[in-house]
C-alpha cells in the first residue's frame, strides 16, 4: 500500500509531502519461496522435483490476490530477501 505522509501538515499543509509504501509481508521474498528452502524452484525438466509450473502459478497467484488489490497504478515494489539473506552468495 502506498499513500501520501503530510508530516507537520498542520504548519506547513501540503508543502511537504513524501510517498511512501507499506509491504503487505515485511520486506522479506513472499511466502514459499525462501531462499533456503527445501522446495527450491527447479527449472530442469528431467529432474524428479521439477516444478517450475508449480511454483510460477502460485508466484502469479500471490501477486494477483495480495499485490495488486492494493495498487492503483502500473506497477509494484515485491521485495525479496530478509536480512543477511545472501550474505554467503557465490
């Protein structure tokens, strides 16, 4: 959700104003698709735990139910990652 914040909008009105969002889960990735998870999204289609469709479906899903009902414009901020997440990249 984003919404305009008028701070001290009783002295200055709305002189001074700043977008900012809210997320609908923290700023961590959206639910089942943690990075270390044992489900991890497997795009080979010749291993057993394929599950690219799967995991797509309900990735559009999430975006559909959660996301975009609270939007009015084009576009949308999907933050991915808690804290230290990706600390031990490669």
């Amino acid at each position: 959700m984003e919404y305009i914040w008028r701070p001290f909008s009783k002295h200055f009105g709305t002189q001074k104003q700043i977008l900012t969002s809210l997320f609908q889960d923290h700023y961590c990735w959206i639910p089942d698709f943690q990075v270390n998870d044992n489900d991890a999204f497997e795009t080979d289609q010749s291993l057993d735990s394929y599950n690219a469709e799967e995991k797509m479906v309900q990735f559009v899903n999430y975006i559909h139910e959660k996301i975009l009902p609270a939007r009015r414009g084009n576009t949308f901020a999907l933050p991915w990652g808690c804290d230290f997440a990706f600390y031990n990249a490669r």
